[in-house]
C-alpha cells in the first residue's frame, strides 16, 4: 500500500491526474471539506479544480504514510504560485503560497475506494 500512495500523492497530485483511472476504483468516493467526489472522473475534475489556482505546483509527503491494514494515512505539503480565482482569498497574484494536509485513505484489491483529506487552507481566506 506505500507504493499506491506513493503513486497517488507525488505522481498525481503532482500533475498526472489520468493516474486516477489506476489507483482509485469505480465506486471512489473522495471526501473534502463541503463536498463529496466520485469515481475516476470525479477525482479527476477535483485534481484540475483544486490545481487551476496554482502554477508551479510541487506536492511533497511529510509524514508516513503510516498503513494500518486497509487504511493509510500520511501527511503533505502542497506549494504553487497563486495566479488569482479563489473568492474570499486576499493573496497577491504570483504568491508562492504553501499548506499541508493530511490524508486518510482506505484501499480494497489494490485501488483505493474512499479518502478523506483535511487541510490548514483558511490562513489564505482574508
């Protein structure tokens, strides 16, 4: 399961959205903050979603993962320049901005099925 969440996180994350077709099943869901993803494709717009407001995006593991049975969890930096579009956020345009999560990922035969994520996002609210 470290090699899966190695994958997810610093392939996927880091750009390669179409990875979300080998590494989650058909039944995904993906648990935000005030919304709910589903399957592939689901994962897919949130990556491109979450990614628009940034260039230069690096994502980076912290902590883990750590892998209880079919659970892992590990923490991330995520890093990119602020090209603008986030309403409510009172950051310059060209900001190098940086915040860290964590993930909880739980995974049946070889794909993950479920994520949750939080993050300390709320610092680039104004």
């Amino acid at each position: 399961m470290v090699k899966l969440y190695r994958r997810w996180l610093l392939e996927m994350w880091n750009g390669d959205f179409d990875l979300a077709d080998e590494l989650v099943s058909d039944d995904f869901v993906g648990h935000w903050p005030g919304m709910d993803v589903h399957g592939p494709d689901g994962l897919k717009r949130a990556l491109e979603q979450g990614h628009a407001p940034f260039t230069n995006v690096m994502v980076t593991l912290d902590v883990g993962p750590i892998v209880d049975g079919d659970t892992v969890a590990a923490r991330w930096t995520f890093e990119g320049d602020y090209r603008g579009g986030i309403p409510g956020v009172a950051l310059p345009e060209n900001a190098r901005v940086a915040f860290s999560g964590h993930d909880i990922l739980r995974a049946e035969n070889d794909r993950f099925v479920e994520y949750w994520v939080i993050s300390d996002t709320r610092w680039m609210q104004g």
